[in-house]
C-alpha cells in the first residue's frame, strides 16, 4: 500500500524542484554574463513596452528594494538599462531598456521560453489553474504566517499577461 504523503513531503518535494530550478537558471544565464534577477528585469521592461517605474519593478519582482537596487545598479553600469526621472512625480523613477538591453533580451527570450516549456510544459493544460490555485494556497499561507494577507490583485497581476505575448 502506498504511504499517503504528508505536508512535510510537499515541502521537501517543492525545495527540491526551487533547488533544481536555481541551479538550472544560474547555469543558462551564466554564458550571457547574466543573472536570472537581471534577466527577470530585462524579461518585465520588454513585456511591459521597455518602461517601467523602478517601485512597480520591485513590486513584480517579489525581492527587497536593497537587492534590486544592487542588480540594477549592475545593470545601468553594463549598458543594458537607464534610470530616467518620471514625467510627473519627481520621487520616481522609471526604467528604461535601452538598445543593449533589447537586443540581450531578444537573444536569450527564444531559447528561455523553449527551455520553460520543456519544463512546465509537462504539466497537462488542464492541470495548470489548478496547480497555480494550489501554489496560492501556499502563498496565502505563508503570508498569514507572516501576519499579513495576500492582495488578489497582487496575485491575478503576476498571471494576468496572455500567454506567448510580451
């Protein structure tokens, strides 16, 4: 008879999926001189028409504002993005990918979005609502863990791009 697994098995099985999933992307990124926070960034400015304010990047991007800061402190350095002042709120700043950025972002985004649906594409259609329901279970989860609550909108935001569109 097979052992039903438990709440422990769950955790250990989705760290080592996080782990393999790390290791994997260091090691696709690696050969451009990227990392996958940087790609992530690249990923987010091109999808949303090359702009972005830098509080909203954050915001997607799940990290601390001190990490994402150092990376794109990096990537102003290495030509990629420019941090220009926002037209109507002088506290602000908005994100640019400049050409560099694009072209990187173009080369890497063909064998990137190859590699994840080799990968996710395992998951049969219907099973992807509800695995992302269940992923939020978890989210929600960690966060009343926390002492905080999850914003719906949050959530729906990070899914809500039509699939295959930039």
């Amino acid at each position: 008879m097979e052992r039903k697994p438990g709440p422990h098995d769950l955790l250990v099985a989705l760290l080592l999926v996080k782990s393999l999933l790390e290791r994997r992307s260091d090691a696709f990124f690696q050969p451009y001189g990227l990392t996958s926070a940087q790609f992530n960034i690249l990923n987010l400015l091109a999808y949303r028409g090359g702009k972005m304010e830098q509080a909203l990047l954050v915001e997607l991007l799940l990290v601390g504002k001190s990490s994402t800061s150092i990376v794109l402190h990096r990537m102003v350095r290495d030509g990629l993005v420019v941090r220009s002042e926002h037209p109507k709120d002088r506290r602000q700043v908005v994100l640019v990918l400049i050409p560099k950025g694009r072209a990187l972002w173009r080369k890497i985004s063909p064998r990137y979005e190859a590699g994840v649906q080799a990968i996710f594409g395992q998951l049969p259609a219907s099973r992807r609502h509800p695995f992302l329901a269940d992923l939020k279970l978890l989210h929600d989860a960690l966060l009343a863990g926390e002492g905080t609550s999850s914003s719906p909108n949050r959530w729906a935001s990070l899914f809500s791009t039509p699939e295959g569109t930039p």
